[in-house]
C-alpha cells in the first residue's frame, strides 16, 4: 500500500509543477467547457421564467476548467441545476 500513496503523491506533484510552470490550457479542454455553459444558457433563455445566476455559471465555468487541467477530472458543475458542486 506504501507504492501506492507514494505513486499518488509523486503524480500529484507533477500536476502542480505543470500547473505552476505556466504551460497553457488546452485550447479543446475550454471551448468544451464554454461551448457547454452558451448551450446551458440558451436552454434557459428558452425557458421564459428561468433566472440564471451568471456569477454561479461563471463560477462553475472556471471551476470545471481548473479541475479538468489540474486534476484531469472535472467537478461537472456546468451540468448541476444550480451550477454547484454535487
């Protein structure tokens, strides 16, 4: 069980070091994100009495951006009602 933590640990630190190096967001990883919030949006703009809280969609935007590049694994709040984490 040791190798495994130390695997996980060692993976992790590398994530970061990318992260912290500067290199930049894949290009396909945010048009998907921004592409899935605009057909969000629209979904609710065809709802007439919908109200969308854009400071939560900005959020869980940025969010979801983040934890896909940093943790190759996003936390979905695009698809959450509220625009929250589950």
């Amino acid at each position: 069980m040791p190798y495994v933590v130390e695997a996980y640990v060692e993976l992790h630190l590398a994530r970061l070091r990318e992260v912290q190096s500067g290199k930049p967001l894949p290009k396909p990883v945010i048009h998907a994100k921004v592409d899935k919030l605009c057909a969000r949006l629209a979904a609710d703009a065809a709802d007439k009495g919908a109200v969308v809280r854009l400071s939560r969609a900005w959020m869980a935007l940025t969010t979801d951006i983040n934890t896909e590049y940093a943790f190759t694994k996003s936390y979905d709040q695009l698809e959450s009602p509220d625009f929250t984490a589950e």
